[in-house]
C-alpha cells in the first residue's frame, strides 16, 4: 500500500494528514473529506474518523489491528463494521474475548 503525505499550512503551524492509497472511497463521518488524523474541524476529538471501510482503521487508514494507532483515543486501531467481523480486532467471534476493545467484548 502506498502512502501520501499531505502537508497543510495552517498559520505559522503545519498539520500533517495521510492519505492512504487504496482507501479512496472511505471519508470522515464528520466533514467527508479523504483525509486521516488532525484537521477535521466538525469532529469532537479534532481528527477525522471514517466508520465506512471493515478493512482499514477509523482513525489512520491502516490494515492493523490492535495497538499503534496515533490518533485513536484509545491508542488502538478500530475498523468500520462489516463482514461480521469484530471491529477492534477482526475476529468473527461473538461476546467476550477481545484483547483490543475497551470493553473486553468484541464489537461488530
């Protein structure tokens, strides 16, 4: 997968957002822009968050589960439902069980 890294100037400050390739079709819930991470300005936390591809992170855009995601709250990667998969670590398991969720339960 091929990372694209877009520089935005905002005053004297720059914020970065990543645009991952393959992902072209997943938006923020918030301001349906492709981007991923700081800048959204419609969402609560200040990031954009797509909650429409099962195979990519809501938060960044990676194919991960688990921890390692920067602009997650929580600090883990969290995916769009789909596929009766659970969202926090891609299993098809119900109930509890899920060492990623904040709950301890997978979630679809």
């Amino acid at each position: 997968m091929r990372k694209i890294l877009i520089v935005v100037f905002v005053g004297l400050t720059t914020a970065a957002c990543t645009v991952l390739a393959g992902t072209e079709d997943s938006r923020c819930r918030h301001c349906n822009s492709k981007m991923y991470g700081p800048g959204c300005h419609h969402s609560p936390t200040g990031k954009h968050e797509h909650r429409n591809d099962e195979n990519a992170c809501d938060w960044c855009g990676s194919r991960s589960y688990g921890p390692g995601c920067h602009h997650s709250p929580t600090g883990k990667h969290r995916h769009g439902p789909g596929a009766g998969k659970c969202v926090w670590c891609g299993s098809k398991s119900t109930g509890p069980g899920c060492h990623h969720s904040p709950t301890g339960r997978h979630e679809k």
